[in-house]
C-alpha cells in the first residue's frame, strides 16, 4: 500500500494541503488538481491507484468527471460533497462512485477510507478461481463475469463484487454492516444508504433471472435466495 498514489481533485488549496498532509505520512505519493478537466488530464497521465474527487470544481463538476472515468476504468473514487445531503450520495454512488465524505472530514477519516478501499481491492484476487452457480445465474471471479441464463450481463465493479458477497453466503442475511466489510473493505460508519443503492442496481440486473433474488430482512439485511 505504501507508494500508490492518490489523486486528489479540490478547488480548495486548504483542503488539498491538508489531505496530501496525512496521505503522505502514511506513505502515500500524492497529485492534486484544481478543477475537472485538469483532474481528467492527471488521470490519464499519472492513473492513480484511488481519486479523491469533490462534486463543486470549476470547468466540469465531480459528477460530470466520474462519469467520464467510469466510461473506460474501474479506478476506486472516492467523493467528497460540501452537503449532507442523500441526493448528492446517491448521484455519485450511482455513477460508480466507490465511497464518499461529507465536509468536514477528519483527515484522519480520509485515510482511513483510501486504505480499506485498497485493502478491498487487495482482496479481489480470488482465492479460487471456480464459478460460482446460484440458481440460473453463472459468476466467475477470475474473469470479473456474470451470466443470467447464459446471457453476459455487464455489471460495474462494486456491484459485482455485492452479487459475488450475496452469492458466497446463499441464503443467509447478512447485514448491511458485514456487507459494508466484506464489499468496500471498511467498518460501518453509520451510513447504509451505500449499501441499499448498490443493492437496488443489482436487483435491476436479476430482474431477467427466473430463479434468484435479493429479499430484504427488514431491520436486518438482505440475502440471496435461488
């Protein structure tokens, strides 16, 4: 972990300073960019291994900067929002956006998630590379596939990674907590609206499956079930 670097995209220099500040003691090299299309620019010329994106930037919003790189890479970003506001969340989780802070943050906080979301991406190698069969639904953890019925179905990262979590335990619960753990690497923070949007995307691509879904333990989690 220590030398990989972190990309952080803030028009505040205050926030960047601060956050290279306790990246780079924990080891971390780090860029910075002031606005989108420079932030664009630093992807493609540096390919960090985690992008520490705000939403407000000048020329291109984070929004728009995350939908660009989700169009060709799977690279972790990590949103940071001025507002604690759902709609913001659930905008960025839902372009592919991996994890997200409110301002203020604890710089502390920052570093902690950069780390457990490369310790997740760490842990992607799969220790066996056999398919794994729920029902109709085909998921091969060394091509990073899915099929329903033998049909490809194209899946972002992190909502393959839920489906192959869902598929390891079939039919037991598991909180949004062990969810939260064993797919983005990081304890519960309280916030399991991360978890719920990426669950409601994956029910969308079982919609086509005759025999598996997601059912909802209410006050409790979800689980697969062929």
């Amino acid at each position: 972990m220590p030398g990989k670097l972190v990309l952080v995209v803030d028009d505040e220099p205050n926030i960047v300073e601060l956050a290279t500040l306790y990246l780079e003691r924990e080891g971390f090299r780090v860029e910075s960019a002031g606005d989108g299309l420079s932030a664009l620019d630093s992807i493609e010329r540096h390919s960090p291994a985690v992008i520490v994106l705000d939403i407000m930037l000048p020329e291109m919003d984070g929004f728009e900067v995350c939908r660009r790189v989700r169009a060709d890479s799977d690279v972790p970003i990590l949103m940071l929002t001025a507002r604690d506001d759902d709609v913001d969340k659930i905008v960025g989780l839902e372009l592919g956006a991996d994890d997200y802070l409110t301002k203020p943050f604890n710089p502390r906080e920052l570093v902690a998630r950069v780390k457990a979301i490369l310790r997740r991406l760490d842990r992607e190698t799969p220790q066996s590379h056999e398919p794994i069969r729920v029902g109709d639904i085909s998921i091969d953890p060394a091509r990073r596939e899915v099929h329903i019925l033998g049909q490809l179905i194209e899946m972002r990262a992190k909502e393959f990674d839920l489906l192959a979590a869902l598929a390891e335990h079939e039919g037991i619960v598991l909180s949004r907590e062990q969810l939260l753990n064993l797919v983005w690497g990081y304890d519960f923070y309280g916030e399991s609206r991360t978890v719920d949007v990426h669950v409601a995307h994956l029910r969308k691509h079982l919609a086509m499956s005759e025999q598996v879904s997601i059912e909802t333990i209410t006050g409790v989690g979800y689980k697969l079930v062929a």
